[in-house]
C-alpha cells in the first residue's frame, strides 16, 4: 500500500550532508511512501542505494543519467 510519494532534490550536495538530509526527509515520511531522491554525487548515490536496504527499506527504482541519479525507495517500515 502506497501512501504516498515524494521527491528530494539533493544535486549539489555531496556527502556525506547529503546522505544525512536524506536519512532525515525518509525518516520523516510515513510508511508506504515512495521518496525519489536526485542527486548528482556518484558517491553519495551509492552510500544510499547500499544503505536503504540494509536498514530494511525496498528500492523500487535506480537511474543514471547524464550523471544525474535518481533512487526510489519504499520506505516499508520504521527505523
């Protein structure tokens, strides 16, 4: 069950702020909801895309583009 989505924009920041604002904008979302985060740091998209699943969440989604990164994840349950 989806309750929602959201996006954050997260290009020019790097890490490691950059991951930490998006722990912070998933941890406030309520279960269900799928956050896309942009970002254009290589590293800190790849941080991310190992960190969700190990803390439980579900990536839906994960693209590259013109060194433009866009990572969806479900956010299944709290942490």
């Amino acid at each position: 069950m989806r309750v929602g989505e959201l996006t954050v924009d997260l290009r020019g920041i790097g890490c490691p702020y950059g991951s930490t604002l998006a722990i912070q904008n998933f941890r406030d979302a309520p279960v269900g909801t799928v956050i896309t985060f942009i970002l254009d740091d290589e590293e800190c998209y790849l941080t991310l895309k190992r960190l969700f699943p190990l803390l439980g969440q579900r990536i839906v989604r994960s693209e590259e583009q013109n060194r433009v990164y866009r990572l969806s994840v479900l956010k299944v349950r709290f942490f």
